[in-house]
C-alpha cells in the first residue's frame, strides 16, 4: 500500500509542498506520495480522523487551522502545548500526534542579535515566529494584528526585524506594509514564498533593507515533517531543487 501524508489547510492550490515532498519520496525510492487536501473549518474534525486510516502516514497543516488542530489530535508535543500552534501531525499506530517544525525552522532562518521586533498577524504561524524570538532573548515583540495596523509607522521605526506572518502577498502583487516605513537598517522576512520575491521583500530590498521571503522556512520545516513521518533524514538537496523548480512555475489553480 502507497503511503500518504497530505497538506490541511483552506485555498492551498499555491503550495509548493507536494514538489518537494514528492521529489523526496521518489530519491528515497519510498512508496509514498504527498496530496493537498483543502478543508474548511466545518469539515477539519473529519479530514483529520481519516489520517487514522491505512495507509497515513501524517499531515502537515497550515492556514486557517494551525491552531483549531490542537483539539482534534491525542497528543501535543512539547512545542505545540509552549506555542499553541501545530504545523504537522505524526501518526502513531492509533494516535496522532501534533508536532510544530516551523519552530526549528525560524530559528535557522531568523537572525540573530535582535532586541526589538515587531510581527504582522496573530495565527499560528505568527506565534511560532514569536516562540522562537523570544527564545533568542528578544526584549521586544511587538505582535499587530489587522485591526491594530494603524500602529504600524511607529512601530516600524523603532524596530530592527519586521516578520510578515500574514498570508499577504501570496499569489499577488500585495503587501502588507507601505514602501515608504522600509528603511535601511531594518532587516525583513517575509513567510509568503510565492510569488518569489514578494512585493514586500523587492521594495525593502529597493529600500536598501534586508529582506527575505519564506522558501528557507518552508524548504526546512518540510524536512523535517519528513524525518517526523518516515524515520528517514530528509534529502534537503533534492527538496531545495524542487522548491526551485516549483517557484518558477505557475502556481496550481
């Protein structure tokens, strides 16, 4: 029987998750394959208790669910019960068991030395990026949801990291932050990876910020999924390879 592992998440099309994990399975000669499975809320409870069946191997999840996924599973990794946030589930035999890569994934990509950071968004990608800069001793962290963007020019001003962890950007020419609060200066990572680079990071770079979008997160957490799933070290090259391929095509309607 082909294994599976599947992506949960709402208007998904553009993931660029099954060309890696895909690509994975076939170096590894794994008889597995890698699905996305668009669900809203209403339907979640469901879609998660069919990873009991045979054949599953684990999910990872994303947007809306990171968090309504924390009661549907029997377990939560310690990361998961610190954060609040899953990003992928394990199945053990009749158990599933939450997990949350984005954490060690941030933490490669994130840098160092911040004292002062300011996160756009308050879902489960935002409180993983929150868990890991406070863990690397940020005195700051200042988290703005939509509804508290008018705050946005002040806060910038005095921050030296800004981490967009909303889903703006993605598939579109949009940005969450007007080009005219980028500065030298302020370093940027934008967790949107597609298009590659968003608008967010080609203006902070025109800015003469530093910035980066999401690819290095998405590329490392996906490894790790994998090495969760299957017992196996990932082949991060042939993932990265993948990844690449996969942002210079169009993405999937």
């Amino acid at each position: 029987m082909t294994d599976l592992a599947v992506l949960l998440g709402h208007q998904i099309g553009y993931s660029a998750s099954p060309a890696m994990h895909n690509a994975a399975f076939a170096a590894l000669e794994m008889d597995a394959r890698y699905e996305l499975r668009d669900v809203d809320s209403l339907n979640l409870a469901d879609e998660v208790a069919v990873l009991l069946e045979d054949g599953r191997i684990g999910a990872n999840v994303t947007r809306p669910h990171k968090i309504d996924v924390c009661q549907l599973v029997d377990e939560l990794g310690p990361e998961v019960r610190r954060l609040g946030a899953v990003n992928t589930i394990v199945r053990h035999g009749d158990r599933l068991v939450a997990r949350n890569t984005d954490v060690a994934a941030l933490s490669a990509e994130l840098p160092t030395g911040v004292t002062r950071a300011v996160v756009l968004g308050a879902g489960g990608a935002s409180r993983a990026v929150v868990g890991c800069l406070r863990e690397a001793g940020c005195e700051q962290v200042l988290v703005l949801d939509r509804a508290r963007w008018a705050n946005l020019p002040g806060a910038i001003a005095t921050a030296e990291l800004l981490v967009n962890a909303t889903p703006i950007g993605t598939e579109s020419d949009e940005t969450p932050v007007p080009s005219s609060l980028l500065r030298p200066g302020l370093q940027v990572l934008d967790l949107v990876y597609r298009p590659s680079p968003t608008r967010l990071v080609r203006e902070a770079r025109e800015a003469g910020a530093e910035a980066r979008d999401g690819a290095g997160v998405l590329l490392r957490q996906a490894s790790l999924s994998f090495a969760l799933w299957t017992g196996r070290e990932a082949p991060l090259e042939v993932m990265r390879r993948a990844l690449q391929a996969e942002l210079r095509a169009p993405a999937r309607a």
